[in-house]
C-alpha cells in the first residue's frame, strides 16, 4: 500500500499543473495563429480581394507563365542532383570510416551558415563578366550569371543540404549490420544498396525531396543576385512576386504569391503524411533474415 501511495506522490510531483498545460498549450496556438496562419491566410484574401476574374487574370501574363515554367525546370534540375549527391554523401558518412570525414560533413552544413545572398555573389564573383572565369566564358559565348544556368547553381547550391541531412542521422542510427550480412552473402553493391540500404531510408528520403523541392522552388536571395531581373526570361516565381508588389500591381502580386503558399500547404501535408506513414512502418516492422532482404520480391 505504501509503494502504491509512493508511486502516485511521485507521479503527481511530475505533472503540470492543470493551469500551466493551458496556458503552454494556448501560448502555442496563439503564436501559430498569429503568426502563421494569419499571414497565410491574409495572402489568399488579398489575392481574391478583387474577385477571382483579377485572380486569374495574374497567372494570364506571359511573364508570369514564364516564371512558373522557370520555377518548375530549377526545381527539376536542382532536385534530382541533390538526390544523387545527398545519398551518396550520407552512404559515405555513415557507413564508411575515411580520412577526410569531418570536412565532408562540414561542408554538408556550408549552405546553412551561409547567406543566400553571400552564395549568390559567389557566382558572380566566379562566373560574372569581370571574375575568374568571366573573359573565358565570354570568349566562348557562354552564359551563366543573369541567365537560368546561374539560376540552377545558386539553387543547387542553397538546397544540397536538405537530403544529406535527413539522411545521415537515420543512417547512423541503422548501422552496417544489414550491409555487412548482404556482403556475406555475396551480393553486390548495387544489390545491397537497392535491396538494404534503398528500402530502410526510402521515408527519409521523401521527406529531404519534399524539404528540398519547397526550398528550391521558393528561394529568393541567391537567385536574386544571379538573376539579373530579366522579366519573361530570368525571374523565378519569387522574383515576379517582387516585381509586382514594387509596381504595385498587389493584387497581381498575392495570386503569385498564393500559389507559393500552396505549395507550402501541400509540402506540409506531405510531410505529415511521409511521418505517419514512416511511424507505422517502423511499430509493423518485421525483422527479416537477410536471404530475403537480398531476394529481388522480399515479402
């Protein structure tokens, strides 16, 4: 009787009061109200401030088609290469032990502790008409600041970070012994990485694509500077958005702009989906022996 009379004493000095949970709790939605739901939902209502012909009327410009056509090809390019490099920068970190590790992984982190406006000037400095490789590339009629080659690098640039890092913990925290037991067994490491490392990760991995796809296409700074502001030709979706309000076409503007906070919307949503669905692989999983990890239709 004691123990149990201890046990809720010692539970009971555990527990918030009743007060502070709420107030924790309000505190919190307040502050997503205020200032995130808000501000999201004061862009659709400026957008459609004018009626939904004005809304649409936006996206019937030119110069906003081109935007979007510019948006959707960076974020095509810039994906996928951060894919193939995020993997293979993460495989390396965590399964291997080499000279050189700790740089690597520092310059995993470089784009964070970088502005992207600092990323964007780099290229000017490199590929611009006065820097290191500004008289070859002139020579060669070869354009990449203030034209979407630009676009792409400083977009690359800025993104790489978001699967290698999603990546890298989840990797750690697996281990080799799946790896090591494939090698045992005489696979190769094609069959290894695609029928081992490829399905343990593969939740990790759509959500660094989803993180990455959102940042590329809504960056600003760094493209801002290596852009040029060429309407029709070199302004991603930011960009125009900018252009607009400066002109103040607000409305304009807003409906561009919504289109982003879609996207945010949808990544979120996503997301969420990505971590469901990864908890509940990870409560039903089933340890299997590597023979059928290995076998090209595991069940």
């Amino acid at each position: 009787m004691s123990n149990a009379h201890d046990s809720r004493a010692a539970k009971a000095a555990l527990t918030e009061p009743a007060w502070l949970k709420w107030l924790l709790i309000g505190s919190a939605l307040a502050f997503i109200f205020l200032f995130l739901l808000l501000p999201l939902a004061a862009v659709f209502a400026e957008a459609l401030s004018k009626g939904l012909d004005a809304f649409l009327q936006a996206f019937r410009e030119p110069d906003a088609w081109s935007a979007i056509r510019l948006t959707l090809i960076t974020a095509a390019i810039a994906v996928p290469l951060n894919l193939v490099f995020g993997v293979a920068a993460a495989w390396a970190i965590a399964k291997y032990e080499f000279r050189g590790k700790a740089f690597l992984t520092t310059l995993v982190d470089l784009p964070f502790s970088v502005s992207p406006v600092v990323a964007g000037l780099i290229y000017v400095l490199m590929f611009g008409a006065h820097g290191w490789f500004g008289g070859w590339l002139q020579a060669h009629d070869i354009k990449i600041v203030f034209a979407v080659p630009g676009i792409v690098l400083a977009t690359i640039f800025v993104t790489f970070p978001f699967i290698a890092r999603e990546l890298i913990p989840l990797m750690q925290a697996q281990g080799t012994e799946e790896e090591q037991a494939g090698m045992v067994l005489g696979a190769s490491g094609w069959q290894i990485f695609w029928h081992v490392t490829l399905p343990n990760i593969k939740w990790g991995l759509i959500y660094g694509v989803i993180l990455c796809n959102a940042r590329a296409m809504g960056e600003f700074g760094a493209v801002s500077v290596v852009s040029g502001h060429i309407r029709g030709l070199t302004n991603t979706m930011p960009l125009h958005v900018e252009i607009l309000y400066n002109e103040y076409q607000s409305v304009a503007a807003f409906a561009v702009a919504s289109l982003l906070a879609l996207l945010a919307l949808v990544t979120l949503a996503v997301k969420s989906f990505v971590e469901w669905q990864f908890e509940r692989d990870q409560k039903a999983a089933i340890a299997l022996p590597p023979e059928r990890l290995l076998s090209p239709n595991p069940l």
